[in-house]
C-alpha cells in the first residue's frame, strides 16, 4: 500500500528528474545545477528506498 507521503515523494522524484532533463538539454548545461538537482534526486531516492 502506498501512503501519501510516499506518493509524494515520487512525485517530487520524478519532477526531479524532468528538471534534469531539462537542464541537460539546455544549449550550455549549468554543471553545479545539474549536481545539485542530482543530489536532491539521490537523497529523495533514498528516503523513498527506506519506506
């Protein structure tokens, strides 16, 4: 079963991971956004994986 909270957070991961993309295929990709984005996709990953 999944909770709201969990629902939440793979929402929050995969807007996320749109943000990602977008940023990559921008003309000149800023890296320490890129990073940053990534990190906060990681620390959501785990925060899913520990539910």
């Amino acid at each position: 079963m999944q909770t709201s909270h969990h629902a939440a957070l793979e929402t929050k991961h995969a807007g996320l991971d749109r943000r990602i993309a977008d940023e990559t295929h921008r003309p000149m990709p800023d890296p320490v956004v890129l990073a940053d984005l990534k990190k906060q996709k990681l620390k959501l990953k785990e925060e899913i994986a520990s539910l």
